[in-house]
C-alpha cells in the first residue's frame, strides 16, 4: 500500500479554521533529529537520503532563531506542524516542494491550510537560498502581514498585537474590527521591519542584516541539534561532498531555468 503525499492530508481530518496547537495540551518547544530520522534512514536512495538528513539540520537551526522572537503561541503552531515531518520532502527547488505549493495554491494534494500559513513558509526559507521562486513568495506574506520583507532576511514574525499576530500566522487576514498592526517586536537581528518601524531604528541596526546565502550555511559543532559530535562530524563530512552539487541544482531550480 503505497503512503500518502508528502505534507498532504485526507480532505476534512483537521479543519482550516482549527491551529495544530489547539490540538495538544502543551508544546514544550523541543525538536531532536532523531524524531525525524526515519525520514532518511528508510529511503533507499543514498544522494536523497542525505538531502533529507540536511534538511532536518538546517530546519532545526532555524527554528532555534525562531524561538528567540516569535510569540509562545506562534512557536506552539510552528513547532506542532514541524513535528508532523511531511516538510520532509526530496524536492531539490523551491518551486517543487510540497510546502511551495501548498502556500502558493498549486497543490493538487489537498490541505486543510493551502495558503499563505506561515510554517509553509518558514520551511521554504528554511531550506533554498535566494531565487525567483523564493522572491515570489515573500510578496504574498508582504502582502498579508502589511510589511516590506526583505527577501535576504528571514522572516520571523513578532507583533504587539498578538491576537493579530495569530491570524495572521495561520494565513488569515484578521476581522475589520480588530486593531491595525502594532509595532513589531524587534528582538531579533534578522527580524523584519515595517517601514514605520524601521525609520525608528537606529541606522546602526543596518550592520546586522543577515544576506542569504546561495549555498545553505552549515552547522557548527557547538549548535547540532542532538550535542552528538560523532554523528555530527559524519552529517558535515557528506554534506561538504555535496556542497557543488547542491550548489548547481539549487540556483538552476530555484530561478526557474
């Protein structure tokens, strides 16, 4: 029997309207790797079992940035769709991966949240350096969130009003009759920046921008996910022979040529 599409779900198990958070009493914030090696370990393919490996690495780095800035209730929902594992996909541009579609509208495997639901897009910015395709996706959470994201930075969304806030990390544009956007929090250097915002901060803030790499950064050993040294020194090992690989396929696939 063959298993379902990757980071689809049967039509009405979970409504669109109802978080993943809601659905647990409590999230403690903790990803491990080895809640997803499954994911490569079974697949028998060994250049695909490596992507897959690297992905939950640089997944699990990114989320790590998240909690430093993102509201509890915010990182309850990104942490409960990440541990589902479907992101997990051997998709090598961004334009394929399931979590492009399904953000974009383009999926044929149905989603209860097909649409701008910002883990969708967290793991797409995550995972593939600048592209076209990653440009046109950073327009639609510009548009929904009211702001001007520089698509060098990653997003990590954090607003004064967090009622707001949720709506909007859940791809829904909130109620007329609730408040305008607040200001955004700005607890972290690779935050973003609403133009009103933004003309409040001191210019020195401007040393901080993070630009975005074509090739992913790597991991450095005091940061691996697991504290594993040995495992981590093998995951490095495979993925610096991949490096010009990766670089090649990424840049030819993400710009769309």
């Amino acid at each position: 029997m063959s298993s379902p599409p990757e980071d689809s779900h049967p039509p009405g198990t979970v409504s669109r309207r109802l978080p993943l958070s809601a659905l647990v009493s409590e999230c403690d914030h903790t990803l491990d790797i080895n809640m997803f090696r499954a994911k490569w370990e079974n697949d028998s393919n060994d250049r695909k079992r490596r992507w897959r490996r690297t992905q939950v690495y640089m997944v699990l780095r990114s989320f790590a940035k998240a909690k430093e800035v993102m509201s509890d209730r915010a990182i309850n929902e990104l942490c409960e769709y990440l541990k589902r594992g479907t992101w997990n996909s051997t998709a090598r541009n961004a334009s394929g991966h399931p979590c492009y579609k399904h953000f974009k509208g383009t999926s044929p495997c149905p989603s209860p949240f097909a649409g701008p639901y910002y883990p969708y897009f967290f793991i797409i910015q995550a995972l593939f350096p600048l592209g076209e395709a990653v440009k046109g996706m950073y327009r639609d959470p510009s548009d929904l969130w009211e702001m001007d994201l520089d698509p060098t930075r990653p997003f990590y969304p954090r607003l004064a009003d967090s009622e707001r806030e949720f709506s909007l990390i859940m791809g829904q544009k909130p109620s007329p009759q609730v408040p305008g956007p607040g200001p955004v929090t700005m607890s972290s250097a690779d935050q973003p920046q609403s133009p009103k915002v933004k003309a409040e901060q001191d210019s020195g803030e401007d040393n901080h921008t993070l630009k975005r790499k074509a090739q992913p950064e790597m991991l450095s050993n005091n940061n691996s996910p697991d504290n594993d040294g040995e495992q981590l020194t093998s995951v490095r090992s495979d993925i610096k022979q991949e490096t010009s690989e990766f670089q090649t396929q990424l840049h030819k696939d993400t710009t769309g040529s």
